[in-house]
C-alpha cells in the first residue's frame, strides 16, 4: 500500500480502522456471539468489534455496489428492449496461506444474506479445483499444490462462464482439508444465486493470454469485486505455524488425516516441520504468485499480529 502521506498520488483511498469503522453508519449488527464464533476459522481472532469496525463498513459498501450495478442492468435492458434475467455479483477472495481468506468469505456470505432484501448468497472455494492428488503425483506437483499450475485452471473458467451466462444449476468440486484431495463424485449446486463469493489462493492471478483472442483468461475477469487479505509475511508464517500446532492436537489426529503421520510430533518437531514447509512451498507461492496481484484488487485489507485489520485500502473509481 501507498503511504498515506501520499494517498494523491495512489489509486487507492487508505483509511485507518477508526476511519473506515466510521462509515457503518447505520448498518444494523445481524450476526449473534455465537454466529461469529462459529464463523471463525481454527486460528483467526474474530469478535463483535472486527464485525462492526470492519465488516459492517464492507456490508454496507458491497451493498451500494451491488444496488448500483443493479440499476446499470435494468438501464441496458431497457436499452437493449431484454428481459434477460440478471446474473449474480461475484466477489473475489484473495491472499496467501493462513491470511484468514475463508473467516472473510464466510462473513461476508453471513452478513450480506441479511440484507432487508434477503439475497441468496453462495460461497465456492478455488480448493475443489485443485488437480486430484493422483495427477498431481503422476504429473510431479505435489509440491507445487496451491500453484497455479496445480489448478484446472479451464474448469474453474468453465464454472465461472456459467454462472455468469445465468446457466442453473452449475456445479462445483468439493475439496476435503482432512484428506488433502478432491472428492470424487462429491458437488456443490450453485443455482443462480444473487451474489456468489469466491475466495481462493490465486484468484487474482494472470496468466498467458490466449492466442485467438476468444477465450477469456483470467478468473477475475469474472468477478465485480476483489478484496486482498494482506500481512507481513513474518506475521503469516506465525500463523501458518500455530495452525500448524493447533491442528497437529486436532484435525491430524484423525485417522483419515493425510497429515496424521504429524499428529505425534513434539512441539519443537512440529514447528520445524511447518516452518520448512512454510519457507519451501507458501513462501515461495506467496513472492511467485500471490503477493504480484495484490495491486490488482478493489480492497485491501491489512492485518496485525493479532488477527485485526488495521488499515483498509478501497480503490478508487
């Protein structure tokens, strides 16, 4: 991000936490204590204050953006003399490993069906898209799961295309965390929602352009608006590491766990193990591929060591 010193010569607006907890304005609190603890992932911090200082700030933009981009719709019917239906609002989720990318996405899928009216929100992760881990191993990329090139990439553009062409219902893969691979003959339904939300590593990424002019190459060209989940990286791979730990007491011991081989490591073993893992494969993606497309997104929103969001980056219009 830009300084703030020089915010006239950045294509961004920077607020501070306390500025941009300003412009809830009246935006009604809809989620209960016990909502939001449900909606947290294992290792983020997230309470009543980051929803109403942050969140709720959000809400009530993505919902003037939404209600705008409404209008241009019915204005092009009319122009046009069509009664096509309106296709769904697609918010895209970026940021690197242990950022909070699937916190984010479920509160905004939260907070914004509960707009006064009601619209259906979907969430669809970039996970289910992963090659299965069969191709992956044949093809040499288990180390390079998360890349870009561990993704099927004209899959996740198929799905994309569909929702936006209004097709009903599409569908999407479903990735399992706990045995680290797609699932077979497992979907998820998406049926024209009012606004889908996709939250993935490398959303935000380009890729090679195509030669016949017809194809459209990126998945963010499909999305209305992006928000990049920012931090330091020695701060993210603090997180990565305590997520680490957690889960090596939790998810890792479950026999169905394609990490249970760490379930039994020491302290000192287990944090080794996750900082090489961090330094080798996400450190690398984050430099490669996910730290380039931050500039790319509409929000930016920065986080501390403990979890909040500092500084809020909107880009301008």
């Amino acid at each position: 991000m830009e300084q703030r010193t020089e915010d006239h010569l950045s294509p961004y607006h920077v607020f501070s936490r306390a500025e941009w907890a300003a412009l809830r304005e009246d935006t009604p609190m809809t989620l209960t204590s016990d909502e939001i603890m449900r909606l947290r992932s294992l290792h983020d911090r997230l309470d009543i204050a980051e929803i109403e200082e942050i969140y709720l700030p959000l809400s009530r933009l993505l919902s003037l953006y939404v209600a705008a981009t409404q209008r241009l719709f019915r204005a092009q019917q009319g122009f046009l003399f069509t009664e096509d239906a309106k296709t769904p609002y697609v918010i895209g989720v970026a940021g690197s490993v242990a950022v909070g990318k699937s916190t984010t996405a479920r509160v905004l899928q939260a907070l914004l069906a509960r707009w006064p009216n009601v619209p259906k929100v979907d969430l669809v992760t970039t996970d289910g898209f992963l090659y299965p881990n069969t191709v992956l191993e044949r093809d040499h990329l288990m180390e390079r799961k998360g890349f870009p090139e561990s993704y099927d990439l004209p899959a996740l553009l198929r799905f994309l295309s569909d929702i936006k062409a209004g097709r009903r219902p599409v569908r999407a893969p479903v990735y399992s965390h706990l045995v680290y691979d797609v699932m077979p003959n497992h979907w998820l339904e998406v049926d024209r929602p009012d606004i889908l939300v996709v939250e993935g590593l490398n959303v935000l990424q380009t890729s090679r352009l195509p030669r016949d002019g017809k194809a459209i190459p990126f998945v963010s060209d499909f999305f209305d608006f992006s928000i990049y989940l920012d931090a330091d990286e020695d701060v993210l791979m603090q997180w990565y590491v305590e997520r680490f730990l957690a889960l090596r007491e939790t998810a890792f011991r479950d026999p169905k766990s394609y990490f249970r081989r760490y379930a039994k490591l020491s302290d000192v073993e287990a944090t080794a193990t996750a900082t090489s893992i961090w330094t080798r494969i996400n450190l690398v993606n984050l430099h490669e591929n996910i730290l380039p497309t931050r500039q790319r997104a509409d929000l930016i929103l920065k986080k501390q060591k403990n979890h909040t969001v500092q500084e809020v980056a909107l880009r301008k219009l």
